[in-house]
C-alpha cells in the first residue's frame, strides 16, 4: 500500500468515525407544543396523541413536550414565543393570526358557517387552503386545521333573540372585529384572554361568554353560568402553526416523518371533535342545574341580520372572495 494511499484511507477512515460518533450523539430535537386549552379538549388530545407518536416514531430523533392550559405561553405571548423560536408548536384560534393574515378573521364572522362540516368543507377548499398557507411570508408555517366544535353562548339570562343580549357583557377574544359584533347586539364587549373567563364570569366583570362545549366544561365556566346557548354561532377551529426556519431546518427524515404524524392526528382530532363536545355539553347538563337553550333556524336567522352589517364593514378586511366561498360551503347561498 503506497504511503499516498495510506493516507487517504487514514483520512476516510477519520471522517467516517466522526460522522458515526456525530450521528450517535446528535441531539434528540425538542419540539415544544404549547396551548391554553385542557389536555381532555380536542386540541388537547391531539397535543397528546402527536407526542406518543413521536415518542414511538422517532426515538433518539425528536421528542415533543406539551405545555397545555396557558402553563408555558398565554394568549398575549404565544406567536412571539413562536417567532422567537422559544416554542416550535402552536394551535391558536385563528383570531391570534389576524396581525399577520387579517383574512383569518373569515372564522370570526357569527353566524356565517351553517356548522362545523360547512366550516370543514371551506379549510379544505382552495381558499381554505390557500389562507392555511399564506403565513410564510411572516415566518409563520400552517400545517393543518383542527376542529374543536361550534361555539356556544354562555349567559347568567335567557337569550334567544339578539335583543335580549342588550346590555350584556362579553368576553371576546382579542379581536376587533369580534367586538364590533358583540357592539351589534347593543351588548358592551370585553377583551380577555381565555385564561381569565372563569374569574371574569365569578366576579362579574363579564357576565356572558362563548366557546365550544368542551373548552366551557374543561374550564369549568358552566359553574359560574346559568343559561347554556345552543347557538352555534362560529366555528371553535385552529390553525397548527410552526417557525418556518425550525421546519426547514429540520432534517429531511424527521419533517417527514413529522408531517405523516401530523396529518393521521389532524384525521383522528377532527374526527373525534364533535363527538367530544357533545359529550362535554352532556355532563354540563348532567346535574340539571343549568338550562339549556337551543335556538331554532329562525332565531338564528335574527342573529345573523344583526350581524351582517359587520360582515360588509370587514369584507375589505377579510375579502368577499372568502366570505362567498365560506356561503358556498354552506351548501346554499344565505
Ligand atoms: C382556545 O380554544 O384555544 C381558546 C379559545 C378562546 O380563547 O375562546
């Protein structure tokens, strides 16, 4: 064996090591998932169930940790925490998207989606689509939607028409839009973050709020309200975001793998959602203590009419392309 050779075979025999004891120390990648809701909610579950897959999957590679019910980031820090890049993971109502993409505020809009399958069939149209994955110019990834279920009114008085909600004070998220609705019903708006509901219903501060049943019993708001509201009134949906250089610079093997896991819970989350909320409204009911309200298609119908006006002043906002095709889904033109 020439000296030449010998050397070269040394110095390929060198790199190959180093390769090998890089690989074998690589650091397992941590994908942190924060989230404000309860780990027995939709998204909660689904936060889970993409830990145990990964857990099963890619061992050694990537691990995820779950921070759910506001523990790690709240409603005001989250995207930051995104964009910084102190969390990899996150589910936000799409209402937390609005600074970023104000069309996401299409989901904002009460009244417009006639349920959470009319809502479903817009995400997976092509404008639904093309709103998942317009983020990226913001550093913002979409990777699916996950249902919750249909938001419900919650109050301390009967509401079955838009004017008996006079006079009330609402949570809304921290959403404009969401406030110029609740300032339709002649009702006074407050901004609160998710995490303060309870509190806000206990000491009145609020005295009316909405999400799907799931978040209400998780976050126990049904203690401290005596009317239920079957209004369905917006679709309760997220939209599962990442860092765009955390995903890009992920290894090929582990953003793929990661995406087939992404996409079998976005089946199961979005399957099972429903079935989840109508479970959760039954063990409010459960104790009789609380009086639940369905509104019918007409009652509805005078909801929508006071809302309308809103929808026209956003349209610019959101854009009418969105809005027809969210009427489109619907299955009829309203
Ligand atoms: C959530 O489900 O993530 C929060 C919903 C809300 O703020 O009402």
């Amino acid at each position: 064996m020439s000296r030449v050779f010998r050397r070269r075979l040394t110095c390929a025999l060198l790199s190959a090591s180093l390769l090998l004891s890089a690989g074998a120390f690589a650091e397992e990648i941590v994908i942190k998932f924060a989230h404000v809701a309860s780990d027995q909610t939709p998204k909660g579950q689904g936060a889970r169930m993409l830990q145990r897959l990964v857990k099963e999957r890619l061992a050694g590679k990537a691990r995820v940790e779950v921070y759910p019910n506001s523990s790690l980031f709240g409603d005001g820090k989250e995207m930051e925490a995104l964009l910084l890049g102190d969390v990899q993971l996150l589910a936000p109502a799409p209402v937390k998207l609005e600074k970023y993409q104000p069309r996401v505020q299409i989901f904002d809009l009460m009244f417009l989606f006639d349920d959470a399958a009319a809502s479903q069939r817009f995400e997976q149209s092509p404008k639904g689509q093309e709103l998942l994955h317009s983020l990226e110019n913001n550093g913002i990834i979409g990777l699916a939607y996950w249902l919750n279920g249909m938001r419900q009114f919650t109050a301390n008085k009967p509401l079955h028409l838009p004017s008996d909600a006079r006079g009330l004070k609402f949570r809304v998220q921290p959403s404009d839009l969401q406030a110029a609705q609740i300032s339709a019903l002649r009702a006074v708006p407050r901004k609160m973050a998710f995490a303060e509901i309870y509190q806000g219903l206990q000491t009145g501060v609020i005295n009316a709020s909405d999400n799907p049943w799931s978040n209400i019993y998780s976050q126990r708001h049904h203690e401290v309200q005596q009317y239920m509201i079957e209004s369905n009134h917006a679709v309760g949906n997220y939209m599962l975001i990442t860092n765009a250089a955390f995903w890009n610079g992920l290894p090929e093997d582990v953003r793929g793998e990661l995406k087939t896991i992404i996409d079998e819970v976005t089946v199961e989350v979005n399957r099972q959602a429903l079935a989840l909320n109508e479970k959760d409204k039954q063990q409010i009911l459960a104790d009789g203590k609380r009086e639940l309200i369905v509104l019918t298609d007409e009652e509805r119908q005078r909801w929508r009419e006071v809302m309308r006006p809103v929808w026209k002043q956003y349209e610019n906002r959101i854009g009418s392309d969105l809005i027809e095709a969210a009427q489109a889904a619907n299955g009829a033109a309203q």
